[in-house]
C-alpha cells in the first residue's frame, strides 16, 4: 500500500523549485513596463542595449494593468520606464505621480511641443492617424470629407467603427468635444450610432475586412493597419486592403486626428540616466527610421521620411491640439460615448 | 446520536495545525477578492449614476442572456454526450468517450478569432459559402455557441463521473421494468445526475461570466467588459471594483444554489459494486444518430479550429524549434505546474479541514475563498497585487523599525505572486475535485482510523489521499489545463522577460495578425492534450474496480 502512495514530498520538492525558478535581477540594466507588445518595441531595445551595454528588461501588457502594478509597487517599483500606444494613459500616469520631468535638450530638439507633457513628464515617440477609408468604387467618390459628416443620414447602415472600449475612438471623440462642444458631439456620436452597419466588434483591422467583404462602405481605423496589410504575406489580406481608399478628413479646418505612442521616466527609477538615453535613442534617427518602416507609423522627428506606402497616401494636414487634452477629456468622452449607446 | 458524537469528538480534537492552517490559507486566498469587497464602501467618483443610467441594464441583460444561454448550451453537450457514452453503445464510441473532452484544451479566446478567421473577408468559409450565407458570428449566438463548445467539457467530465459510480443494477432494474434508453434518462438518471449538472453549471457560468477576451471580440456586453470599460475607460477602478463584487455576489448566490442541490445528494460510497456500462447498444440510425451527436461538438469544438490553425501555422512551423519558442514552452509548463501543485494543496487543505471539522464556525472561509473563480482575471490579479503589496510594505515598516535593510519587492515579480493569482482564481476547481471524492469516502473510515489512535495526519496520508487520488488528479490537471490557458492576470504580473504562450497568442492578436496566433495557441492546445489523456483514462476507469483492486 505505502508503495502506491504518490510522492507527496516529491511535489512539495517540485513546488519549490518552480518558485525559485524565477529569473533573478542583473547588474546595469533599464526595466521596461511597456503597453507596446514585444514584436513592435523588442527590436528597437535589442539595439540600443548593443549600442550603450545596458540590459533592457521588458513586461509588456495592458496599459491600465501596468499602471496599477506600477502604482501599488510605489516607489520600490523596479520599472524605470513607462510605454503606452496612447496620450492618455500617459496623463493618467502623470496624474498619479508616476512619471517624473525629464530635462533632455535632444528629446525637446526631436519632438514637437505639442506631442509631448507641458511639464515633460512624457514623450510622443510615434504617430498614428485615424482616418476614414471608403472602399473603392462604392463610397470614394462622395467620402466623407469630415469626421463630423460620419453621423449624415446619407451612411445609414454604412459605417464600420469598432467599440468605444478602444482608446483611439475615445480619443478621437476626446477631440472633437475640444473642437466643437460636448453637445454637437453627443449628437454626432448618436448619428454615428444610427449609421452602424453592425454592432461594433473586433479590432481596426477588422472593420477594414468587413468593409472589403461589403458589409459596410466606409471603415475608420489607424492607417498603419491597412499599411500592414498592403504588406501582408497573405494574399487574402493584400486584396482587402487594395479595394479601400484612405480619405484625409477635416482638411479645410483642424486637420486629421492623431494619437501618439510614447514613454515617460517613472518617479521610482533606479536607472534614470539609462532611461532617459533610451527615450533620447527612440526619439533619435535610428529608431524614428525604424519606426516608419517597420511600424507604417509616421515618425515625431521632423525630416524623417514616412514608408513607401504611407508616402502614396500623400501629405495631410493634422490636427494640432495638444495631446494632454486627450487625456483630460478621456473620461468625459467615455461617458459620452456610453450615453450615445455607443458600445 | 450518542454513537455517532464520540467518534466525531475523537475526529475533531487534536489536529488544530491542520486548522490553523486552513485558515490561514483561506484568509490569504479570499484576500485579494475581499479587497475588492472593501471598495463597495468607497466614493466610486460619480460612476455609478452614470452606469445606472446608461449601460448597466445592457451588461445585466448581456450577461444573463450569455450565461443561461452557455448553461443550456453545455448542460445539452456535456449531459448528452455523458449519458450516450456511458450507458448506451454505438460505433465510435470508445474513441468519443475520450475526445469529448478535447475542447478543454482550446482557451475560448483562441476558437474565437479562429471561427472570425475562417468567417471574415479572406477566410475559406466566407470564399465558399459568400458573406449573405453565414450568420454573423460576431453576437450573442456565436458568444453562446463558442463558449458552449469550450465549456461542456465539465459538464460532460462530472456528469460522466456521477453516472459512472451508479451501480449497474440501477440500470438493469429499469430494464426488468420495461424502460426504454430516453425513460431510463429522464426518469433515473436525470434526477441522479443532477448535483452533477449543478456543479457543472456553476463551473460554466463562472468562466461565462468571467470571460473577457471572447465576448470582447464578439461586441457583447457583459459584465467583465463593463468592468475593464469603468476601470480603463471612465478610470475607475474603485467603481470597476464595485461592479465585480456586484458579479462576485452573483455567483455566490450561484455557489449557494450548487451546495444546496448537492446536500440532497450526500451518499457516500456504499461499498463494492458492479460498474456500469454500456447498456444499451442502440442499432442502426438510432447508432449512427449516437455517433453523429458526439462527434459533432469534437469537431466544432476541436478538430475544425485546430486544422485551421494548423493551416495557418505551417508556414511558420520551423519556429517550434527555435530557443526563443523552447523558452516559452518551458516557462508556460513551469507555471502550469507549480500552480496545479499550490491548488492541490491547498484544497486538500481546505477540503479535509472541512471534513474533520463539518461544522465549524469558520467554514465559510473556505468557501468564499474559492470565489476568485468569478471575477475577470485582471482584477483578480490587481486584488492580488495589493494584498502583495502591502505584505511588502509592512515588512518594510517592521525592517526599518528593527533598524535593518528593507527587503524591498519580494513578493512582487516573482512566480510567486503568479502561483497565488491562480490559486486564488482557480481553487474552486480543484477545491470542488478534491471536495467531492473526499464525500465518497465512508466517515466509517475516519472513525476507524479515529479507533486506532492514528492521528488526522496519518489518517490522511494513510488513508484518504489514496482514496481520493483520482479526484485529486482531476484537480491538479484541470487546474494545469486552465492555467497554461490563463491570460490576463499572468500579462500583468509575471516578471520581467518572462513569456508564455498564451502571452506571445495575445501580443499577435492584439496586433491583429490571426496566423500569428496559430503556432503559440497550438502550442498550448498540444501542451493540455497529455494531462486531458491522462484524465480522460482515468474517467474511463470504472471506479469499483479500482477499489476491487485496492
């Protein structure tokens, strides 16, 4: 019978080896919290812990997620670093104290005031537009040539957004409660509402393919998507994205909406000199040319030229509020969107 | 009522580590969900007006309309396919018996973006059938149908459990009385099957409830969205917190409704008897319609979206042998096991301190700290982080009053607070597992035991950890199973340059790249394969043999 038994001291024994099994910390080095995923920041950080010897450690993972084990581990946090795909999750971080002001001359030559905290607490690294894009052939010609123009009786069922979970549609409905009133966006956003072709569900690139497939006729969604299909290694794929047309919206007045991804030094940082070289190394040339390359995101650093397929959708002009307001108005948007019956 | 209280007395005595210990493990554990509990008393910031008033009534309606709909969905499979298996015979059915259970394996995020891949703009199916034909997945049906497809395993795992110990003469007596294969069903086996399909039901509708990414991706709105949706969205997390413990009652409420059908059902094992099996072989169209019924949810469920994936991932499939991936295996199976080990542990803790002690104060602790089960994982995990958290911070207090160094993070970052995010979430699964076949072992023994002056130690380890080894199996490897599948509260707080599979699935999906997807998520499905074999032999095995045997 005793010999039937299972190991109970085996599995203890095995227990405690999982729990020492963690990967310990290491000499010089920058800890990372990132809401950028690995494929889309790994390769940048991989070269600039070559270039300076530094170890780049990495924990990427929802925004919101991160901010709240950043804020519970205080000032013991080994995070030194903060990214996020968007402004407001940067303000939001900022206004819990997270971050701290970073005085770098290169990081105010490289980026423009507007996409970066007044008090440089954060920093735009990247840009993304959101833009409208109309399949070829059916809504081109008569596209929308604002973002106000989306709620017309005209698109009835003809619309593909995804949910207002998604920060990019708050910050966009963020800043058109800073262009035209909370009021006229509330009833823009319900005349959105009425022209869904369907209930919003699944990401950009999903509205993209359901426009293709002909369930709508106009999709919004950042353009670096439609970008990575263009580029796509299946032809499925390529083939959607050929029948859309991107349309630039509100050129005649602010100018297309954009949102950044950025970093900011945490208030906890151990290693802030290394830290902030590596916010100075993603705002430089290297990374910004990588960024637009390999991203299909246009670069924050003025004279960095755009990819080849984000130089065939031409110039535009974009709005230029600064991106602070995004998250200053994130919540109010939110609610907005939620009495639009906006899911 | 004299003879049964001295031994009970004899059986309670003595042994108060393993009480202590009890309650210390259920208060660490029920812990992080009591903190969200706390939250109800503080200022929400104004989001609750707001909620009433806009979409609360559409995450209530949402999530019931899911969550029955999941229920019925799974209690059809998983009680149908149980009952066919068991007690009829058709062709095919020894190979069905086991790959019932094969959905398990898939997380239900995964068959999601897998059917919206094979259904969207591109996908072989919309290129065959043309976007008019197929109803839109993307709804509540198709929220229903997936999680249905990924759930009934553990209806059809603990009704076939239950239908398995029934004694053959049961059976065999409805016969002599003229039951036909439905009569015997309806009228014997529905009623003894019943704390089965409550418990099960119970387990659906928790992970129903608690899912994220899947109802995420199909627009419907329940109540883990509007959580995630207050916390990210209108930067609430007190009000999030609220909304969960709101869920959290729900499924209390769910819990109390599952241990009352199971009180009527407290027979304990009888002794030796014949093992039920296959009684009725049905024939011709009836066989092949027996057949037709199991594979399909094995098809739907499994074999469909695996070959699709696999389709997608063979261009890619050089990878596998790549360091990088052996590293996200390797890191993926160490989490999967230390944290089938911790909740093993801790529900034979739990679950045999209740035994001895059926009716102490205190057991209610142990209850509630299975309630993690309900709640989205990421706020599981926040709950978890400030209990850690705080433990760190005391301890720093304490250092610097001693006058010595703080000993910082120690908690935080490591697989530690990793292995106590998924006992607090998944311990109702083993703690059930472990719960139920300790009930099937007589009390006789324990008095007997009691008898012999052997001490609740000896009598555990001598006695009921080998009785109940089966069920204890069961726990470990479904909690494994559901771990390697476990996304959200492993993203936030595993430690640095620390990746899973289930991480490297999200990051491509999140990037909206759906082949990307496919060779990690296979990865995990092949990872949970081995534990649900092993499981599904030991289902398979008739239970009086094996205490023949013994």
């Amino acid at each position: 019978m005793t010999s039937r038994q299972p190991h109970y001291h085996t599995a203890l024994a095995a227990f405690a080896l999982c729990c020492v099994l963690a990967p310990g910390p290491g000499g010089a080095e920058v800890n990372i919290y990132s809401a950028r995923q690995e494929p889309l920041i790994k390769p940048l950080l991989d070269r600039f812990s070559k270039r300076r010897g530094v170890k780049v450690r990495l924990v990427t993972g929802k925004a919101d997620a991160l901010l709240a084990r950043l804020k519970l581990e205080g000032r013991d946090s080994p995070a030194d670093l903060l990214i996020t795909t968007d402004a407001g999750r940067l303000y939001r971080a900022k206004e819990a104290g997270l971050l701290q002001a970073v005085e770098s001359e290169t990081l105010n030559a490289n980026i423009a005031p507007r996409y970066r905290d007044p008090q440089n607490h954060w920093f735009g690294l990247s840009l993304r537009a959101r833009a409208i894009l109309a399949v070829a052939g059916k809504a081109d010609t008569a596209a929308p040539a604002r973002y106000e123009s989306l709620a017309d009786p005209v698109w009835r069922g003809r619309i593909c957004i995804r949910s207002s979970d998604n920060i990019y549609n708050q910050s966009l409905v963020a800043s058109m409660m800073h262009a035209n009133g909370a009021d006229a966006t509330l009833a823009w956003a319900k005349g959105l509402v009425a022209n869904f072709a369907r209930p919003p569900a699944g990401g950009d690139r999903d509205q993209i393919l359901a426009a293709a497939g002909g369930l709508c006729d106009i999709a919004v969604a950042n353009t670096y998507y439609l970008a990575m299909m263009l580029q796509s290694g299946n032809a499925a794929q390529r083939e959607a994205a050929k029948k859309i047309r991107v349309v630039w919206p509100n050129q005649r007045d602010r100018g297309v909406h954009i949102n950044i991804s950025g970093a900011g030094v945490t208030r906890a940082a151990k290693h802030r000199e290394d830290a902030v070289a590596l916010l100075e190394y993603l705002a430089g040339a290297d990374a910004q040319r990588w960024y637009a390359e390999a991203n299909n995101e246009y670069p924050v650093l003025d004279g960095i030229a755009p990819g080849a397929v984000l130089q065939a959708w031409g110039e535009f002009k974009a709005d230029d509020i600064n991106l602070e307001l995004l998250g200053r108005l994130n919540r109010d948007a939110v609610e907005l969107t939620n009495r639009a019956g906006w899911r | 009522m004299a003879a049964v209280a001295t031994p009970r007395s004899a059986i309670g005595a003595g042994f108060s580590a393993l009480h202590t210990g009890a309650r210390i493990a259920s208060t660490l554990i029920l812990l992080p969900v009591a903190a969200l509990a706390v939250c109800v008393f503080l200022p929400s910031g104004g989001v609750w007006p707001h909620l009433l008033e806009t979409t609360l009534g559409l995450y209530l309606k949402d999530s019931a309309l899911l969550a029955a709909g999941v229920v019925l969905g799974a209690a059809v499979i998983g009680g149908g396919g149980a009952w066919l298996c068991t007690v009829c015979d058709f062709p095919g059915r020894r190979f069905l018996e086991w790959a019932l259970i094969l959905p398990l394996a898939f997380p239900a995020y995964i068959i999601a973006y897998t059917y919206t891949g094979m259904l969207d703009y591109g996908g072989w199916l919309h290129q065959r059938l043309g976007a008019q034909a197929l109803p839109s997945i993307r709804s509540m049906g198709g929220g229903i149908a997936v999680l249905s497809l990924v759930l009934y395993p553990y209806l059809y795992l603990l009704v076939r459990a239950t239908l398995l110990q029934q004694s053959a003469s049961l059976v065999e007596a409805a016969r002599t009385l003229g039951f036909g294969a439905w009569r015997t069903f309806a009228q014997l086996m529905l009623p003894v099957a019943r704390p089965a399909i409550a418990a099960g039901a119970a387990i659906v509708a928790m992970e129903t409830l608690s899912d994220y990414a899947t109802v995420k991706h199909f627009g419907i709105q329940t109540f883990s969205v509007g959580v995630l949706r207050t916390w990210f969205g209108l930067d609430s997390l007190v009000g999030a917190a609220q909304l969960s413990t709101l869920l959290l009652f729900f499924t209390a409420g769910l819990v109390a409704c599952e241990r009352l059908a199971r009180r009527r059902a407290g027979y304990y094992n009888a002794g030796q008897r014949e093992a039920l099996g296959a009684v009725y072989p049905l024939r011709g169209a009836r066989a092949w319609a027996a057949t037709a019924a199991c594979a399909l949810p094995v098809t739907l469920g499994f074999a469909l979206p695996a070959a699709q994936l696999a389709a997608w991932a063979w261009p890619a499939r050089g990878a596998v042998f790549s360091g990088d991936y052996r590293e996200l295996i390797a890191n993926t199976l160490l989490l999967g096991a230390g944290a089938a080990l911790a909740t093993a542990a801790v529900a034979v803790l739990l679950a045999y301190a209740r035994r001895r002690r059926p009716r102490d104060r205190l057991g209610w602790l142990h209850r509630a700290a299975t309630f993690g089960y309900a709640a989205p994982g990421v706020v599981v995990a926040v709950g978890v982080m400030l209990v850690c958290t705080t433990l760190e911070k005391a301890a720093g207090a304490g250092a610097a009053l001693a006058g010595i160094a703080s000993p910082g993070l120690f908690l935080s970052g490591t697989l530690f607070i990793l292995y106590f995010a998924y006992t607090t979430r998944f311990l109702t699964l083993g703690f059930n597992s472990v719960e139920t076949s300790l009930l099937k072992v007589s009390r006789n023994m324990d008095y007997a035991a009691a008898t012999l002056r052997a001490s609740g130690g000896e009598t555990l380890r001598a006695i009921h950890l080998p009785m109940i080894r089966t069920g204890l199996l069961t726990a470990m490897l479904l909690v494994f199973v559901d771990v390697i599948k476990e996304l959200p509260a492993t993203l936030v707080l595993r430690p640095f340059d620390f990746n899973t599979l289930a991480v490297r699935a999200y990051e491509m999906a999140s990037n909206e790249q759906l082949p990307g997807i496919a060779l990690p998520s296979l990865t995990i499905v092949a990872a949970g394969l081995l534990p649900l074999t092993l499981l599904a032999r030991r289902i398979a095995r008739r239970p009086a043999r094996t205490l023949m045997r013994r």
